[in-house]
C-alpha cells in the first residue's frame, strides 16, 4: 500500500469526518467480532485486522485490509483492499483488490 495515494486524496468534507468519528467510537464501544481496527492518527485511512472464518479454507489466519475513505464519504464508497498477501480468493486479485462484479 502506497502512501502517495494517501498524499494525493482530498481532505475529508465536514460531514465524513463528523460521520467517521461516530463510527470510530461506535466500533471501538463495540468492536465487531473477528475484527480488529489498528490505531493509526489518519482517520480517512483505517487499518483492519479480520481473521479468516472458522470453517474454512481461511480459518486461523489473519489478514490486513486497508479502508481508504473518500472527501465525501459516506455519499461515495471507501476503497478497500487486501494487505500483502492477498488470501487467494477468485474475487481478490493479486494486488489485493476485491472485485464487487458477479
């Protein structure tokens, strides 16, 4: 993951920022189960820690996304990908994007 994306994106607007804060608090009062967010001080730019479902080929492994938000989110969708290494998905390209397509 670059940091020249991160430099290149525009600040948040008001409300993103208002509207993150909200959800930052509300996931740290009550973390979602097999997640875990990793403290950084850029609130457009959010680390995640999700452990593969039990069960499955993913079980008992952990794997690092990164949700990049934009200026006006949440009118537009964050970008999310996959940390190096990619679990190896047929929706999860190598790079570590997920395809939304069917």
């Amino acid at each position: 993951m670059t940091s020249s994306s991160a430099s290149s994106r525009k600040a948040l607007s008001k409300i993103a920022c208002n509207r993150l804060q909200k959800e930052l608090t509300e996931w740290q009062l009550s973390p979602p189960s097999g997640f875990k967010h990793k403290v950084t001080d850029n609130l457009q730019r959010w680390v995640i820690e999700a452990n593969g479902a039990a069960g499955t080929l993913y079980a008992n492994e952990t794997y690092q996304l990164q949700v990049d938000f934009p200026e006006h989110y949440p009118m537009e969708a964050p970008q999310v990908i996959f940390a190096p290494p990619a679990p190896l998905h047929p929706h999860i390209y190598s790079n570590g994007h997920i395809c939304l397509g069917e």
